[in-house]
C-alpha cells in the first residue's frame, strides 16, 4: 500500500486545479458565517470576525447556527446567505 499525500494544488484524480483568482480586497465586503453548532466554532468566528474586519476592512457579517451538526443547512438559511460576497462554513470541537 503507497501512502498518498493530499496537495490542495491537485484535484480528486492529480491533476492540476486551475489557480483561485488574485484577491483585490475585502474592504466593505459582507461574509457570511455558517456555525454547525458544535462546541468552539462559535469562538472560532468571533476571532476570525475580527480579523477579517480590523485588518481586511471586511464591513458586516451575516452569522447563522444550525440546529445541530448532523443536519444539511437549511434552504431558508443559505437564502438569508445570499447576499454576502462569501460565506464560510466551521466546525468545532
């Protein structure tokens, strides 16, 4: 059995993932933040908040918890997601 090492470069199969677009800026973007209810993610996000809104200038964060970490996100939450410019997804522990 080969040991196989995950590169994030590389695709399901090996092959070269095309490069993720140059970032401009977050400055006055709006992030939406998808917390599974575990214990910690909470936490997690209030620091990544403050990084993104003290050094990146990111101005507001749509926050949303579910129910519990073994449940799908509602479509009813990932409509309230809509608006942001990107939207992250933690688990805790």
């Amino acid at each position: 059995m080969s040991l196989r090492v995950l590169d994030p470069r590389l695709d399901a199969e090996g092959e070269a993932l095309r490069p993720a677009p140059a970032l401009r800026s977050l400055h006055g973007a709006v992030i939406g933040m998808i917390d599974n209810a575990k214990i910690g993610t909470e936490r997690f996000f209030d620091h990544v908040a403050d990084i993104l809104k003290n050094e990146y200038g990111v101005r507001e964060f749509i926050r949303r918890r579910k129910p519990d970490a073994t449940r799908p996100v509602a479509p009813e939450m990932l409509a309230e997601m809509s608006g942001a410019d990107a939207i992250l997804s933690a688990i805790g522990d």
